[in-house]
C-alpha cells in the first residue's frame, strides 16, 4: 500500500498553509497536548505509591487494590486503536476535547470515592476517556506541525511519554507523604484543565474522510486481543502461568490475534490496520524498538525500587526522586534526538541509543552492590536515560510517518499500544527472572533459620526484611542474605536485558528504518482541516 500522503483540504475546498499557524501557536498547542498526555501517563503509574493507604481506606484484598491499578492500563491498552481510527474520522479535536471532559470527571470521581466498587468504576472511566487522549495527541503533532518542525515536536511529546511516569510518581509519593491519597488525582484535573483552555483556544481540527465504511469488525476484534494478552501479563505472575484462567486468557488473545490479522489482509485499504505495512523497515523497525525499550524500562523500574526501599532502606519518596536523573537525562535527549538524526539518520540515532542503553544495563549488572549503594547503579541509570531517550524519537517518527497522514490516529494509537504491551511484557517477564534469581539464591543463605521465617525469607526482599525483626539471633544473617540474594537475581535480570537489547542493536542495524535525514518542506500535507467550533 502506498503511503502517499493526500492533498489536504480545508472545508472550503482550499489547501490550508499550514505556516499560517505561527511559533507562538505551535508552542501553545504543544503545551496543551502535552499536559493532556502528561495526566494519562501520570495515572499509569501514580496509584502504586498508595497501595497500602487504599488497602486500609476500602478495607480491601491486595488483589482488589491490584485491579484498581490494572484496569486503567488494560482499559486504555484495549481502546486506543478503535478510539484512534474514530478520532480520524469524526475529528481529532472533538475527540481531544471529550477525552479529556470523560478523564477530568473520571478522576475526580476517584478522588472522591468512598469504596472500591466506585474507585473501579472511575478507573473503568479513566481509561476510556485516556484512549480518546493519548493518540490524538500524537496525531495532532503530526498532521498540525510543519516537517521542519515536526521531529522538534515529537521529540518533546516522547520525553513526556517516556519520563513522564516517574515524575507522576514522584509526585504522587510527595502528595501521599504530604496530604493523603485522594490528593494523587489533584495533578490528573489539574492537567486536564490546562490542556481543555489551551485545546479549545488553540487546537485545529483535522480529520479523514474516508470513502469505507469504519472497520467495526477490525476494532472489536482488535479489543479482545489486546485485552486477552495484556491480561495473561497482568495476571499471569500473581495466578501462575500454567493457572486455567490464565491459559485461557492467552488462547483468547492469540486467536482473537490472528482473525484480526486474517481480516485486516482481506480488507485491504479498509482495514482499521493495514497489516501490509510491517513489511516496511520504518514501521517494524520503530514498533521493536519502542516494545523493547519500554519493556526493559518497564523491568527496571521492577528492580530500583525493590533494591532502593528493601536494600538500601529508602522511603518511597526519596526512591521515586532517586529515579528523576534518568528521567531527565531521557527527557532531555529525546528533545536532542531530531537534531541528531538530521546530521547522521534515523537509522544510526536509533542504533546509537540502544547500545547507549545496553551499554547502561551492562553497568548496573556488573557494579551493582549492596555496599556500593545508589552510586553504584546511578552510572547505568544514566546511560540507560541517554540511550533511551535519543531511541525514543526516531521509533516514534518512522512509525507515525509510515501510515498515511489522514490515519495518524490509527499510527498513534499503533505507537502507543506498542508501549503499552512492551511495559507488560518487561514487568512480566524481568520480573519473573528477578523473582527466580533471588529465591535461588537465598535458598542456600537460609541455614539455621527457622522454617516460617524462611518461607516468609523466600516470597521476596521485602518480606525477608519484614521477617527479620522477629529472626532473633538470625536477624541480621537474614537480612544481609536477602539483600545480596536481591542483587544477584538483579544481575541475572539485568544481564537477560542486555542480552535482549543486543539483538534490537543487530536487528536495527539490519533491518532499521532507512538511514535518510529529513527535508525541510514548509507546505507538509495535512488532513482535512476544518473550522473549530
């Protein structure tokens, strides 16, 4: 299929310049999709830091509390490609703008809730109104900035992507040490409401106008796949891989998968997907890349905190603010990013990145320690936020610029839920290494202990420090062969990461997108344009 990019047309049939949008507009309608994106990021990660005070507040199960946190990602994962495919068709704007009305009431309804029953609810609601968000973000870079800009633009947004889950964390642990839960939804409406000022004042609209009928088949089926194999990830740690729900889930997900596949080949330039398309090197290349690269992110956020709460004896807070150099360094790179590969390609930004990022994993395996401490990870936290943040931009680019302007929705919400799977996917699969790793190790660390204190030694770090207050003689043994067990099943998750990252290095190498450097092109095509009401 072609990816020919039509000649955009604005309602009265004109093609609309899209250098009549001067800097001052180009800034603030980045700001307002970039606050928009910031609160949905921001929601993923931001209710770990409470567990416990949910637990206490509702009186529920750790599983309860579990779900409260998952059904937001598994909501948002499910619907960002048919609420992406819709955005393109009804319009980008009205959908930014709903989005953002359904999230803004949804989180405060969660703020408000006084049982568990209505927190997941909210959750439910969140989720949906953050997949009519989070792809049109995206798209509204690509089909509103010129090409000259546009890499400056996207380089930005995926800082806010890629670094803005820690900073929400760190402020949600500030706000919960500071105030209560409750106030962890204040930053979410906060953002909303600066994002709706800016989009209603700010944001054009765009949308496709499609000679097929919307691929209704396509949408749902895609749903139930995603649903089933985010499910298996999500679950599959807690209930056991081989557990009958969670081999059901995964059958589910695989088949749903595969009609998906089959029918998106049949309906060829109708399909919510054209599948055709990962035969380019732009589109295949940048969706790896952004799986992988979330998944070990995703798999080393598994590993800090355990090591900085457990081992190293940190508060919540002070470990969320442990992780801010990383983001920064990731943040401040992926803004770098468009220039880098303007001097030497898209290809060679991203291959560089990833072994920057290998590189970072191979040092945190090699000198982590408990005596060594944060200094001895932060070197490796560093390079891992460099690497990943000039790998970030390029992925995003070659996937965005691979769909056809007028199904940037889609290409988004393509982007986003290659995210999405490959935090799973890290978080399942790191940590189930991790997991291993210390219970092999500790298993030989345990002599002399008495039996229910070594079975509580065994389910993790945390409980071995837990257990060790009541251990007597064997406190301080304990403690100390729990904190290095940790390390070691760190070094063997650690060094699987480097493993993984070398063969995207090699693939990259191989099969990246083309090593081409953009054109400046001040009359980029856009999607139909028309007026804001």
């Amino acid at each position: 299929m072609s990816t020919n990019q039509p000649a955009p047309t604005t309602a009265s049939g004109a093609a609309p310049d899209v250098r009549a949008l001067d800097a001052r507009q180009l800034r603030t309608i980045l700001i307002a999709v970039c606050a928009a994106l910031m609160a949905v990021i921001a929601s993923v990660s931001g209710l770990n830091v409470a567990q416990p005070d949910l637990a206490v507040e509702f009186g529920a199960s750790q599983s309860t509390i579990l779900w409260i946190i998952n059904i937001y990602t598994l909501t948002l994962a499910a619907l960002l490609l048919p609420l992406g495919a819709v955005g393109d068709r009804l319009g980008r704007k009205p959908m930014l703008i709903t989005g953002l009305l359904v999230f803004g009431g949804a989180s405060a309804l969660a703020g408000l809730a006084q049982s568990a029953e209505v927190m997941l609810v909210a959750r439910v609601l969140s989720g949906i109104g953050a997949a009519m968000i989070m792809p049109i973000t995206l798209a509204v870079i690509t089909s509103t900035f010129p090409t000259q800009e546009r890499g400056k633009a996207i380089g930005v947004w995926t800082g806010v992507a890629g670094g803005g889950g820690i900073l929400g964390m760190f402020l949600s642990a500030a706000l919960v040490d500071i105030a209560s839960w409750r106030y962890l939804f204040v930053l979410p409406v906060v953002l909303v409401v600066i994002a709706l000022a800016m989009a209603l004042r700010a944001v054009p609209n765009s949308r496709e106008h499609s000679g097929h009928s919307f691929d209704t088949v396509g949408a749902l089926t895609s749903l139930v796949a995603v649903v089933g194999l985010i499910f298996v990830l999500q679950e599959g740690p807690e209930r056991g891989w081989t557990d009958p729900v969670t081999l059901t889930s995964l059958a589910i997900g695989l088949v749903a998968t595969v009609f998906f596949v089959t029918w998106e080949l049949r309906r060829h330039d109708a399909a919510l997907l054209d599948v055709r398309l990962f035969r380019e090197h732009g589109l295949a290349g940048g969706s790896i890349t952004l799986l992988t690269v979330f998944g070990v992110q995703a798999g080393i956020f598994v590993v800090l905190f355990p090591f900085m709460q457990a081992v190293l004896g940190w508060s919540g807070l002070l470990s969320t603010l442990a992780l801010m150099p990383m983001a920064v360094a990731m943040m401040m790179t992926s803004s770098l990013a468009p220039k880098l590969a303007a001097r030497i390609g898209s290809r060679s930004t991203m291959a560089t990145g990833i072994a920057l990022a290998d590189a970072g994993l191979a040092l945190m395996a090699s000198i982590v320690s408990v005596d060594g401490g944060y200094l001895s990870v932060l070197p490796g936290m560093l390079a891992m936020g460099i690497g990943m943040g000039l790998s970030m931009t390029p992925s995003t680019e070659a996937i965005t610029s691979s769909l056809p302007q007028e199904r940037q929705g889609v290409a988004s919400a393509l982007n986003d839920i290659t995210r999405e799977f490959g935090t799973a996917l890290g978080v399942a699969l790191l940590g189930a290494l991790l997991s291993a790793g210390y219970r092999s190790a500790i298993d030989g660390q345990l002599d002399g202990v008495p039996q229910g204190t070594a079975d509580a030694a065994r389910e993790g770090v945390a409980n071995a420090v837990e257990a060790a207050g009541g251990a007597g003689s064997h406190a301080q043994q304990l403690e100390h062969a729990a904190q290095q067990a940790f390390v070691d099943g760190w070094q063997q998750a650690m060094w699987a990461g480097v493993a993984v990252m070398g063969a995207l290095f090699l693939y990259i190498l191989t099969r990246g997108p083309k090593n081409t450097t953009p054109t400046p092109d001040n009359d980029a095509p856009a999607p139909e344009t028309v007026p804001s009401r």
